[in-house]
C-alpha cells in the first residue's frame, strides 16, 4: 500500500454499526458466516460458524469489511487482540445477524493495553539489541494484554501501531550514553516537548524513536506512556555493516528481557509510579 492510500485509509470515518437485513449490527454482535460460494478453503472452513463483530472497517476504496472473530477457534482470544490469524474479513452480504451481544467489556478487556517494540537494523552490530529482546519476549508467556513486536526499521509501521491507542509503549532499542557497554536504562520521554514532524523524517535504513513519535502525533495519536529501554552498545559495525551482537551486548539480552518483564508487572498491577530516567548497571 502506498501513501496515498494510506492517506486514503485515514480520511475514511470510524464505522461504529451496520445495518444488514434490518438489523442494526455493531462491535460485539453475534453472527453467522454465510460465505459467497467462491471456493475459497477458508469460506469452506467457517460456512455457517457463529462468530462475533470484531470491528466495521472501511478500505481505500470506500467497501465496508465487518472483521469477525470466530466462537470456537482456540486463538480467539488472540484474535479479539486484533492480531492477524485469527481475524477474518467478510462483506456485509455474508454474514446473520443472530440478534445476540456480547458485552463490550470483553473485548474491551481482550485488547492488549501494552505494546512491546522491538527496533534497530540487524546489519548494524549492536543495534540488533531491540530486535534480539523482542524475539526473546515472544518465545516466553506474557499476561493477557502485551502485545510483543519486532519492528525492526519499519518506522511507519510502528508509527500506524503507536494509533491503536496503548496505555503504554514500551520501545527496546540500543541507546548511546557514553555508559559502559551494556549498561541498560529505563527512560520516559517527555512527549509534551518532541517538537514537530518537520524536525527529523524518516529513514529507509535506520529507525529513530523521536521521529516516530513526532510522527504519529502528526497523524492524531493520542500517545499515552512511552518508556525506552535502552542499551549502551559497545559497537555499531564499519560503514559495510557487520551481523551479530557484541559479548556485553548479548550478555545483556537476558537482562533486559528480565527488565521488561518487570516493567510488565508493576504496569499491569498498578504500581509503577516511577517517571524518571534510571540506569540499571
């Protein structure tokens, strides 16, 4: 998709119901998938499940996609998390309205409230650190509510996820000090002073948070909590790049994941009163 469907995508207003066959349908609904006979295995999968409405959404073109989560997949409650697999896209023609609500709490409550991202460029040495947690953090089991993902350089795409509105975001990324290689730090950004879009674009090959921030408040998030957590790296590779963490940076893989792990914890139990930068040595 280029810029200018995606400037598409944004111009089109929230669909918050849907009348199909005189019912008014909206998130939450209950409803049946009558695919058309078009002989696609996944129609042929899910005729006649019960589902409910994830969401209305529109595409670039203006056609209306009701995004359901089917009753009894066993990831259902990933797919409630808006997370693809186990979100399924059909016309309005295609699915019954059974007249049934499921209470919006639920989905509500099934949405992940925390992202985890992941970021740097694998080919620049330590600036895999993010990358390297990430791939960490999603081999390990997290509360319901975290979402984990490696974002690597894709800046836009972490911008267009920092507008899902996450209570808070917690970005994992090598972060020059002038610490000791592998010192690890807790930083909360001031988002009140990021200043503007125009200050800093971004780049094909390198991700800067600041940037991506000043980005996604141009495009109207509502950024809430942002936390970095940063590692001093000892190197960055020559100018033809080099693949591979350094011994103080691998060494402190484990520990930062440790570290998110309990940033996780105090966030989700409601006790993290802390907003000033630390360093964890």
């Amino acid at each position: 998709m280029n810029e200018w469907e995606w400037q598409l995508l944004e111009d089109k207003k929230p669909i918050d119901a849907l009348c199909i066959d005189g019912t008014n349908v909206k998130q939450g609904s209950r409803v049946r998938l009558r695919p058309k006979p078009r002989g696609d295995i996944m129609d042929i999968a899910l005729a006649e499940k019960t589902a409910v409405i994830e969401g209305i959404e529109q595409d670039y073109e203006g056609k209306v996609h009701v995004c359901v989560v089917v009753d009894d997949d066993p990831g259902r409650d990933i797919g409630l998390m808006r997370q693809p697999g186990h979100r399924f896209f059909f016309d309005a023609e295609e699915v019954e309205p059974l007249g049934e609500e499921l209470d919006d709490t639920v989905i509500e409550n099934s949405r992940p409230r925390i992202l985890v991202a992941g970021i740097g460029n694998i080919f620049l040495g330590d600036d895999a650190f993010g990358v390297e947690v990430a791939r960490r953090l999603s081999a390990r089991e997290l509360p319901r509510g975290v979402r984990v993902t490696d974002f690597g350089i894709r800046g836009y795409d972490l911008a267009y996820a920092l507008l899902d509105g996450y209570e808070t975001t917690i970005l994992i990324d090598a972060c020059p000090r002038g610490e000791p290689a592998g010192t690890l730090y807790v930083i909360e950004p001031d988002l009140e002073n990021l200043g503007g879009p125009e200050e800093g674009a971004l780049e094909a090959h390198s991700m800067n948070p600041l940037n991506v921030l000043r980005l996604a408040r141009s495009m109207g998030g509502g950024l809430k909590r942002i936390l970095l957590v940063g590692c001093e790296p000892e190197t960055l590779g020559p100018e033809e790049g080099q693949m591979g963490l350094s011994r103080p940076i691998e060494a402190a893989v484990d520990e930062a994941v440790t570290l998110v792990e309990a940033l996780l914890g105090k966030i989700l139990s409601g006790d993290d009163s802390s907003s000033t930068i630390s360093d964890v040595k």
